[in-house]
C-alpha cells in the first residue's frame, strides 16, 4: 500500500470520526459497561461521547485510545481506587446533551442555571474520598485533527463542577534545615514531607545566584529514593551547593501528584484548562504539567476566566504546575479564591497572576513560585502596559491577600505590582464593594488587604519586590495605606522598589542585594525596623534614583546597616529636588555594624553618584538622625548643592564617615520624631466557605478569612466557629445537622466592629 493511499485514508478517517454521531449514555452505570450506552459498546478511539443530563458515570478504565471529545451533561467520576487514564481531545463540563467542540467560549445552546436541576460534574476524587494513593488517574490531551488549535486541547467548566482531589501532602514544598554542597545525596528539611514518597520528583531552589563563581547555584531537579524523617535521600548527587541554614534557606518543592493533567505532546500542541462564570469546584494535590499555549490569550495551565463572585468557595490547594507554556495561574475577573500550597515552577510568562485589575478579595497563601521567565505581550491582552517579564506574583488591584509566598529565580520580578495609566488605558473600573455592589475606582488607590510574611530570592532577573512602578503617585490616602509586614529579600539585584504614596513596612530584610531600598517615591512612606545587610552599590537609595527628588515625608524607626561595604557609596543618600517644599527625613535608631572597610565608603549620609540635576528649589531634603550624638541629640544632615545650606554654611560641619564630600551636619534639638499615621480600619473582613461535609448527625464547615486587621470572630450560621491558625485565617466548626439543600452562612468581625456584609453563603449537597 504505498504512502499517498496511507495518507487519504488516515485523513478519511479523521474526517469520519469528527463527523461520526456522539456515543451517548443511555443510563447512569460504568464506563466499561457495554450497556450502559446507546451503541452498546464502549467509546473507542476518535469517538465523540455525551454522557447526558441525569446520567452518573462511573470511569474505571486504563485506556490508551484516544477519545475525540467528551460532552459532560451529567455527572462523571473517577474510581478512586483504581488506576484509571484518560486520552482525549477535548472536555466540557456544562449542562445540556449536545456535543461541542469548541475548547474556550460557553455555547449560546447550554440549559440556563435555573433550569438545572442537578450541576454536571466531573470528579477525579474528592475531598472527604480522593485519589487513593495507591493509586493514579492521569488526564492526557490530544489536539484533533479539525479542532481550533489555538483553543483545543482542553477542559473546559461551564456552569458545571469540576474537582480534582489526589492524595494529600501535608507540605507541597518546605525548607532546607542544612547548608548542601556539590555532591550531597542528603537533604535535611525543617518540617515533616507526610505524603511525599520514593520516586517522587523534586527541585531544589537556588540560592546563591548573586554569589561568587564557585558558590553559584541554580534548581535542580532530582528524585526521592527514600525519606527517613527529615532526611530525604535522592537519587543523583547535586551538581551545586545550596543555602539552607540561618535566615536565608532554600526551599524543596514536590512536583509529583496521583491525580496528573497533561499535555500528551508538550512539543506540538499543548492544552489548556478553564472555569467559566457559574461554574463550582476545587483542585487540590493534583499536578499540572506541560500545559498552556504559548504566546495565547487566555489559554493558561490554569485558568480562572471571568468568574465574578459565583465561584466563591473554589480554592486551588496543594497542587504542582510545571513546564507552563503559559503561566501557572490566571485569575481573571474572578473573586473570592482561595490559593494555597502550591508550587510553580517554569512558565513563560507571569506564574501567579490576577490578569485584569479587577479582582479582589482573592488570598494567596504559601504559594512557592519558581522560574516564570520572560514571554511576549500576549495579544489584545486586557492591561496593555504590562510586558508580561516574568513575575512569579504579578497584579494590579492590591485589593487581594497575599501572605507567606516565596518567589525564587524568577525572570524579572518575585512579586510585582503594576498599574500604569497611559491614555489608551484609564485605571478606573467597576470593583466590587464590601456589600456586594460594584463601583467605579481607580484601581491605585485600594491598598492591600493584607501582604505579610513574604519572601523572594535568587532572582536572575532585576527585582524582589517592585511595589507600583508607573503609577504615577497616584495611592490610597495616608489614613488607608499600603501596610508590608515582614517581608524578606535575599539574593537580588534590586530587592525592593518602593514607588507607590502612603506606605507603611514593617520588619524589612534585604540580604545580598546590590541595591536595597530602590527607586522610591518617599511621599509618605513609614518604615520600622528594617535590616539591610551585605548589600553593596546603593544601600538606601534617594528619591526616584538619579532624578533624586522626593516630594513628602520618609519616617524609618530601626535601621540597621550590616557589613555593607557600599562600594563608594553612602548607606543613606539624599535627594537633591524638593519640589513641594515639605520633603524631609528622619531616622531613629540607627545602627551601622560590620563597616570595617570605610576607605570604601563615603558615609553613612551623602548625595551619592550618577547623573543630578541642579537643585531647583529653595529648600532642600532635610535629613535628620535622631540620636545619633546622643539621646535627645539629633544630627541634621543636609546636601551642600541645597540652596538653602548654603544660606547656613557655617553652622555645618563635617564628620567623618558620617558625612561626606556633599553632605555636612549639624546639632538641633527639639525636632520629634514624626508619628506614624493613625490607620483608619473600615474596611470588613471576608470569608470564604471552603468545605460542608455531614458527619454522623453533624455538619463540619470549614473556611478561611482575611482582613486587614484582628479578627475578633466568625459566626456560621449565628454560631461562633474555632480559630485553626491565627486570626482565623482558617477556621472550622460543628453545626447541628441541616437539611441537604439547606444554607450555611459565614459571616466575619473584626476589632475594628466592620462586619461582614457580603456574606458567604453556601448550600449542603
């Protein structure tokens, strides 16, 4: 037979299968159950399958055909105890019997929500009966011959329920507790891996991208041989050495789940996946891998499109998302998920990203993101302005909660805030209000809900954490700001740029930088204890860098300088331009510790090098040391360009090492410290219901909450639930059993007295 006839014959058969009639069930029963459809044999390679309204399918088969599409009406689930596979080109979860095959857009021919009477599912485990771990069930998408490559493979939830559930880990990555050198086989963690198992994959983080040539590292990717406590043995030596004691560790990620979801053909054409508006549920310890299409507007690894509030309850917990052609996850134009324990790593483009500044009231929790690198701007994408450079966070609406992330080797940025206006582009959308309402806002002036216990490292790119570049000045007012709280940057080329108004940090930590605080728009920025150590070009930069202008007041409470050799600079430079006339300095507790090399370093306060306009103004930058000549002793430091020492020239004087060749000091007292801002907490907390489960005569609920303060309570269904961890970031409690059908509502207080209004409110199925 030669290779033409070959040729027509295998495209005649592709062209059959995709016009072939569905094979449609004809009762709820097993997959491998000849009667349970209407062709009375079971679906087969190439075959298009409906399983209809009403019908529940159970799929317990291994099967390497390949299945054209699959049109989930009613319900499907996986046995969870057996090894089940599935290889298909397409799946759409949505009500109704009709077959489609289009793998991004809801069909205009689905039934209405409210004509619905039970929500189509697919299930590959579920909470309360996952994945057993014994066993696997792995998802592989296969482009079809005739389907829309730049939207097929796929799964796609429209208005139906999809949840995938593998078997648990209790951590999906965690800390070294010991330094690894070339040729170690031992890994020692700081906290249990139950779950994780001997075959399992790995990555180590790197750790020393800034280092000498000899201490350089970058991940690497190993195997588990055995686990022995907090030893994890793997299988081949490491190539590089990795930090893993003191402040500053390194971290192993768990990429290998039982539940799996892949592209079969990572080269060729690779699949996405999606929930629609109206759609329900959660993913959990399930991994991700090879997927999203490069360069390809909305055709993500994962992929939260334009949910509104409706998928309040969904949570995306303890999985893996690696090789992302596409980033890891998109938010977009979605509320209310719940983030949490899950490693990326390799994506083009951002990893962990909230797409259209519109989404709020999202947490993101304990997320580990590792090398999202630098892509394209992805065409007709919402917000033109971002390059999509490869921010393992990246966002521009703040409003969300972000706490105990890492981001480590990303491309360009750990975590990066941007919201740039341009006048293609005005800032100003429909945000969702604490009551349920939607209002227009200017998207730069919502501060956090709460950003705390971050951490980026080893960046091969320029950033740690670039805070608002290109908004122009525009933020929340002085009452409501950005409040950062224990965060940490290590490793780094430029740890933290600081370029949005009205700013509050708390316990700073930059450790091997070049540069620390960068770039910043010191216009009512109030820092507490605040550490930099071993960070050499520009330790705490001036106004707006080499435009060296700052417009309103800077407060930093316990400043530490650490074996910072500063290269010629000072620890402390000035801003030159004083455009409103009210920009001033002031530093409390000041310490410079580990400066032995001074011949190095001009002073601990000067103007600093790189090119400067000259002073315009007639007041320059005043900078005031609090007790730096004793209690109650302040030292006034002041810019011999400033037109206005040059007024009072003679009661300056230098001093050395703490002044240097364009800085001179003088004493004054009576100047207090400036008081740090009265926050003004108006704004309620929030609460997401994330599991209702009958147990014997009861209901246990569980959930999470954020605020941007103490929360004092949270009532379900009138009743008070139990904090789990700190202020009820995760909560549970025991009601009385309900009726099935019946509602449970959470509700949230903090100290403040704003109660949620919002609420969540969720049926038990």
């Amino acid at each position: 037979m030669n290779s033409v006839f070959m040729a027509l014959l295998m495209i005649a058969s592709v062209s059959s299968s995709a016009n072939a009639n569905p094979v449609r069930t004809v009762k709820s029963g097993n997959w491998s159950d000849p009667s349970t459809w209407e062709s009375k044999t079971i679906p087969k390679a190439g075959d298009k399958v409906v399983i209809r309204m009403g019908h529940k399918i159970l799929y317990d088969v291994s099967s390497t055909e390949v299945i054209r599409g699959l049109q989930v009406g009613g319900e499907l689930r996986f046995d969870p105890t057996k090894n089940t596979r599935l290889e298909i080109g397409l799946i759409r979860v949505q009500p109704g019997d009709e077959y489609s095959e289009e793998g991004f857009d809801c069909d205009g021919h689905f039934v209405a929500q409210d004509k619905v009477v039970d929500m189509p599912l697919l299930e590959i485990g579920n909470a309360n009966n996952p994945v057993h771990a014994d066993k696997k069930a792995i998802i592989r998408l296969h482009y079809q011959e005739g389907m829309k490559k730049d939207s097929c493979p796929a799964i796609v939830c429209c208005g139906g329920k999809w949840e995938t559930h593998g078997a648990k880990l209790d951590r999906s990555w965690v800390k070294l507790s010991k330094n690894l050198a070339a040729g170690d086989k031992t890994l020692h963690v700081a906290e249990a891996v139950n779950g994780w198992k001997s075959g399992d994959k790995i990555v180590v983080t790197g750790s020393r991208t800034h280092g000498a040539k000899n201490e350089k590292s970058d991940s690497e990717e190993r195997f588990i041989s055995a686990i022995n406590g907090l030893e994890i043995t793997i299988d081949t030596p490491l190539s590089m050495s990795h930090s893993g004691e003191g402040n500053y560790r390194a971290e192993v990620a768990n990429l290998s789940r039982n539940v799996v979801i892949e592209s079969a053909n990572p080269d060729g054409d690779r699949g996405h996946t999606m929930y629609h508006r109206d759609s329900a549920g959660s993913l959990a310890y399930t991994e991700f891998r090879h997927l999203g299409k490069k360069n390809t507007l909305g055709r993500y690894s994962l992929h939260f499109h334009l949910a509104g509030e409706t998928m309040r309850g969904g949570f995306v917990k303890g999985n893996s998302i690696w090789d992302s052609h596409n980033r890891w996850l998109t938010i977009h134009g979605t509320n209310y998920l719940y983030v949490h324990d899950n490693v990326g790593y390799q994506s083009i483009g951002h990893g962990f990203f909230l797409e259209d500044g519109t989404e709020v009231c999202n947490i993101l929790d304990r997320n580990l993101a590792i090398m999202a690198k630098e892509g394209k701007k992805l065409p007709k994408q919402v917000l033109g302005f971002d390059q999509n450079e490869g921010a393992g966070f990246w966002w521009a609406n703040s409003l969300n909660t972000f706490t105990n992330n890492v981001a480590a080797e990303c491309g360009r940025y750990g975590f990066r805030y941007e919201a740039t206006p341009t006048s293609a582009q005005k800032l100003e959308f429909k945000i969702l209000q604490p009551d349920g309402s939607h209002k227009s806002r200017d998207i730069r002036t919502l501060p956090f809900v709460k950003f705390e216990n971050n951490e980026v490292h080893s960046s091969h790119g320029l950033y740690g954490v670039n805070l608002g570049e290109g908004v122009n000045r525009v933020g929340p007012d002085v009452s409501h700001p950005f409040i950062v709280r224990n965060l940490k940057i290590w490793d780094i080329h430029y740890a933290f740029r600081p370029q949005v108004p009205s700013l509050v940090v708390e316990n700073l930590d930059i450790h091997q930088a070049a540069y620390g605080v960068y770039h910043p728009n010191f216009d009512g920025h109030y820092y507490k204890n605040v550490s930099i150590s071993k960070t050499n070009t520009e330790p705490f930069n001036r106004g707006h860098d080499d435009l060296s202008v700052q417009y309103g007041l800077l407060a930093v409470d316990g400043l530490t300088f650490d074996d910072c050799r500063s290269g010629g600079m000072p620890l402390i430079q000035i801003s030159d331009q004083n455009p409103s006339g009210k920009a001033q300095s002031h530093f409390k507790n000041l310490k410079v510790v580990n400066w032995n090399d001074r011949s190095n370093s001009r002073a601990v306060v000067n103007l600093g090098g790189g090119p400067r306009l000259k002073p315009e103004f007639p007041h320059g930058v005043d900078v005031y040391v609090h007790d730096w000549f004793g209690e109650g002793r302040t030292a006034l430091v002041a810019s011999t360009r400033s037109q206005d020492y040059k007024s009072h020239e003679s009661e300056f004087k230098k001093i050395n090492y703490f002044t240097g060749d364009e800085s001179q000091a003088k004493e004054v007292k009576d100047v207090p410290f400036p008081q740090f801002p009265k926050l003004v907490d108006d704004l309620p907390p929030f609460s997401i219901i994330t599991r209702i489960q009958k147990e014997g005569g009861k209901v246990l609920v569980e959930g999470v909450s954020s605020d941007n303060g103490l929360i004092t309570k949270v009532l379900v269904n009138g009743r008070e639930a139990s904090s789990v961890t700190s202020n009820f970031a995760n909560w549970k409690i025991i009601l009385d059993e309900i009726s099935s059908g019946g509602i449970v509502e959470a509700k949230a207080v903090d100290a403040a007295g704003n109660e949620e209004k919002f609420t969540n409110k969720a049926k038990l199925r």
